[in-house]
C-alpha cells in the first residue's frame, strides 16, 4: 500500500504534465509566411489573415495570446511599429475547428518591402513554444496619373502632306509636326503606370475613324530628360512628372475635323484615364493655290469677254465671211487685197474690233469691185483691137491699182467714166440686128454694180511686225485692264504688266488666308475648291479698281 500511493500519484502528475504540452495551436502550412499588399496612405488596402486549429484541447480553453513585432523596411529604412499591426481581439478558439485571424497594416507612408514576425502561443506557454508566422508587407503607391493643365489633351491643326511640305511649313508654321508630348504628374515611387492604350477617334464629316497606323503612344520618359536635361528613360518610379511621346501620321488622314478621346488604362483597381482629342486636318496648300489661280483667270477672261472677247468675236464673224469671198478669187485678185487682209486681222488682234470690222466691209465692198472688174474683162475679151476697148483695159488695171490702195473715191470715179465709156462704145458696135452689143452693154452694167458704195478708209494700214517678247508684254498690259492711253513705252510694256502681277498675287494672298488659312478643315467638303474658284472670279471688282488708274 505504501509503495502503491507514490505510484499513482506519479502517473497522475505525467498525466496532467502530458495533457499540458499536448495542446498547441496548429498554423496553415500555407500561411507560416503572411504577404500583405497594399498602396500606402490606403489604410484599407493593407489587409490579410493567418488561419489556425487549436489541437489535443482539455476543457479549460487556454486564452490566444498574439504577438506582433516591429516591421522593418528591408532596405534599412522606415519602419512599422507593431502598434500598427492589428490582430483580431477575442478570438475563441474551438478545438480541432480552423479560426482565421484577421491582420490590418494602418499608417503606412513609405513605400517598400517591410519583414517582421507574428507570434502565437496560449496563455501558460512559454515564450519559446510559440509559433512564429513570417510578416511581409509589400507597400506600394498606387498608379494615379493627373495631366498638366497645358498637355491634358490632345488639339492641334494639321495639315495632311507628305514631308519636305515646304509651302504649308511656311504657311502654317507646326501645321506638319508628327511628334507631340502628353505631360503628367504622378506620386513618386508609383511603378510603370500604363498597360494599354487604345484610341476612339472619328471624324465629324466623312466618319473616318483612326486606325493603330495613324496614332503611337510611346513610352514614358521624365520632363527633365524631356527637356534636354540629364534624365532616365528606364526609371520612373522616383519621378513626379512624366512626359508621353504621341506620334501622329496624320499624311493620310483625309482632311477633317477628328473629335474622340484617348483612353489609358493604369490598372485593375485604377479608372481610366481619358484624354481629349481635337484635331484639325486640311489639305496641302498646292490644290487650293492652283484653284485660286484658276478662279482669278476665270474672273479675269469673264471680264475680257466682256469687254474686249465679244466685239473681237464679232469682228472675228465679219472677217471670216469676207475671208470666205477671198477664197474664192482668182491668185492675181487675191494679191491686190493681200495686205488689206492682214491689217484687218491685225486690228482684230490689236484689240480694236470696230476698226477691224470697219475695214472688212470695205475689204468686202472692194472684194465685189474685183469681181465686177474681172466680169467687165470677161465681156470685153476678143474685142481688145478696138482703140476704145484697149483704153478701158488699161482703166480696170488702174481701178485695181486704186483698189490696193485703198483709194475707194478715186475708184468710183474712175469706174463711172469706164461705165460711159462702155456705154457709148455699146452703141458703135452695133450688131447685124442693129442693135447695142450686148456684152459690152453687160460690161457696163458691171461697171455700174462695181461703185463702192460701203465704208471707206481713205488710207491703208501698214502692217507691223512685233517682237516676241512684246506681244508677251503687251498682251499682259492688254490683259490686265488697264487703260491704253500710256504713252511711254515703259509704262506700257512694264508697268502695267508689272502692276498686274502685282494685283494677281495681292488676291492669292487674300484668297488664301480667307479660304485656306482660317479654315483648318479645308478639302472636306468639294465646295471648299468651288468657293476658291468664285472668290477668284469675284477678283474682277480689285481688277476694275485697278484698271480706272491712268498713268501719264
């Protein structure tokens, strides 16, 4: 019986001993190392949890006792007092039955990778028992992107040609440009903020829309590199601004004017980011420079019409008709007339259509003159023996004579004596019926019918020949409306065209701001070429304005 109570009481004292130790708590294999990730100055991102089941319990349920260290930034920086740490309070723990444990990080400033432990142990245990859970919290900034008041947006006027495009760099200085900056600012120590860019852009008039080939989006540098200062292209994390390269191949972009937006994307948990764009694209300066031309010329040759083409056009129908008649006359009648026919032309080309019409009914009168004197030789052939006859031959070269002199008067004179000649030779040549012969009767008939009785020009006109480079000149001066009463010859064959030229480029000037320069979508529409040509045929008025100053 002694040696028995010693016993028991031994084996009660392992037992208790062994029901102490064999309850513990069991961590997650999963969980003996904790990440919390979370953006810094977001208390409600640093967020996790360690899951654990309370093993070989008794009936008396220890308390859980739960033990945060200090974090410490693992580049030898800041840190995270444990005070921040929070662990779940009262946790009640139910044997063999898995308790998760929430675990919140607050007040985390600094970004980077913090290391500390968290331990867990019953109330009774000792220190050294306790299971130790690893903590790691990976503080990031959160990718937030806010555009600079002046590069918030993408707006500009383009225009679509190819380069070298000389004439549109020096009519809208920047209007070619291909490469253009989004400007941004950002928290410092935020990692690489975009991870897509796409593009909505469409053009209000034709609905073009922009494709990959029209718009690039590079990768972001910081301003200082932007600048030209020593920068990094690689790092932007410790940056506070950020610059985006955007490059736009706007060459075959049809002119338009494109509204949308550019839209980026940061992350999952960031909105997106939208950009406006305003773009205005026109066509190269070429196509509306040649239709100003156009339209000036247009309104000019209306003008010319109007003054000068229409009585020229009619000199041209009173010529032609009387050239007509020309061709139909023997070589030797075409030569007396020659040199007639060449002044009236020239009075046509001269400008001078009422003188050239003037002369071409005389020429015409003088034509019809030709033909009776070549009838009245006709009537008298085979009676050349006749003394009288013989005389009025040698008249009819004569009257030729006066004819390519243009000495209409002396003319008629000289007819109508040959008219009484034949009559009275008529009656001498008497036939075998004793009667008037009646061809030389004819003959003086003809003579009768052969009197100019239309315009006469008392003089004939010499024709001149004109340098080259004169008629250029003059046709110039002619062309430009001014008057024709100049008498030095510099104030004819410079001045004017001089002035003239002048006068044409002032109006493609002005044509060309109005219609092109202040229109940033011109090439549109089909009626932007239309309203160059009628602004330049609308030019007319300028012309007449310049046409009433006379030069002395």
């Amino acid at each position: 019986m002694k040696i028995l109570t010693p016993v028991l009481s031994a084996l009660l004292v392992v037992s208790f001993s062994l029901t102490a130790r064999s309850q513990e708590i069991e961590v997650d294999p999963g969980d003996s190392k904790i990440t919390i990730k979370g953006f810094t100055g977001d208390d409600a991102s640093f967020n996790g949890d360690v899951r654990v089941t309370l093993r070989n319990a008794n009936q008396a349920t220890p308390k859980l006792l739960l033990l945060p260290s200090h974090l410490q930034r693992t580049d030898g920086g800041a840190q995270i007092n444990r005070g921040q740490v929070q662990v779940g309070e009262g946790v009640t723990l139910s044997p063999d039955v898995p308790t998760t444990i929430p675990i919140k990080v607050t007040g985390v400033k600094a970004p980077g990778e913090y290391k500390g432990k968290l331990e867990l142990l019953l109330a009774g245990q000792a220190r050294d028992t306790a299971k130790t859970v690893e903590l790691i919290v990976l503080a990031n900034v959160r990718t937030t992107l806010t555009a600079l008041a002046n590069a918030d947006r993408l707006k500009t006027n383009l225009v679509n040609c190819d380069p070298p495009c000389w004439l549109a760099t020096w009519l809208l200085p920047g209007s070619t440009q291909n490469n253009y900056e989004l400007k941004f600012e950002k928290p410092i120590g935020a990692s690489q903020p975009v991870l897509e860019v796409t593009t909505d852009v469409k053009g209000e008039q034709n609905g073009f829309q922009w494709k990959s080939t029209h718009f690039g989006f590079g990768q972001p540098t910081d301003a200082a590199s932007s600048n030209g200062q020593a920068g990094s292209t690689n790092n932007t994390a410790d940056k506070r601004f950020l610059v985006f390269p955007v490059t736009l191949s706007h060459a075959d972009l049809p002119a338009d004017h494109y509204t949308g937006s550019i839209y980026l994307s940061l992350d999952a948990d960031t909105p997106v980011i939208k950009l406006p764009v305003d773009v205005n694209v026109r066509v190269a300066p070429l196509w509306p420079l040649l239709f100003l031309f156009i339209g000036i010329l247009l309104g000019k040759l209306i003008k010319y019409m109007q003054e000068k083409g229409g009585p020229k056009a009619d000199a041209l129908v009173v010529f032609n008709r009387v050239e007509a008649r020309d061709r139909k006359l023997v070589p030797a009648d075409q030569k007396v007339i020659e040199s007639q026919m060449e002044n009236a032309r020239r009075l046509m080309n001269d400008d001078s259509p009422a003188e050239a019409i003037t002369l071409s009914k005389s020429i015409d009168a003088r034509i019809t003159a030709l033909e009776s004197v070549r009838e009245i030789e006709a009537r008298l052939a085979g009676k050349e023996q006749h003394p009288k006859v013989k005389e009025v031959l040698g008249q009819l070269n004569k009257a030729r004579e006066l004819i390519r002199e243009g000495q209409d008067s002396e003319m008629n004179v000289l007819l109508d004596e040959i008219r009484k000649t034949l009559v009275s030779l008529s009656t001498t040549l008497m036939g075998d019926e004793n009667v008037p012969d009646p061809a030389v009767k004819e003959a003086a008939e003809a003579a009768k019918n052969a009197t100019i009785t239309g315009p006469v020009t008392a003089t004939t006109i010499t024709p001149l020949k004109i340098p080259l480079h004169k008629r250029v000149t003059r046709f110039l001066a002619d062309f430009s409306g001014v008057v024709d009463d100049l008498e030095p010859e510099t104030a004819r064959w410079v001045l004017q065209p001089l002035l003239w030229l002048v006068l044409v480029l002032a109006l493609v000037a002005l044509g060309l701001k109005s219609l092109y320069i202040d229109n940033p979508t011109f090439g549109a529409n089909a009626a932007d070429y239309v309203s160059l040509i009628f602004w330049g045929m609308s030019s007319d008025v300028a012309s007449r304005t310049l046409g009433s100053l006379k030069f002395g």
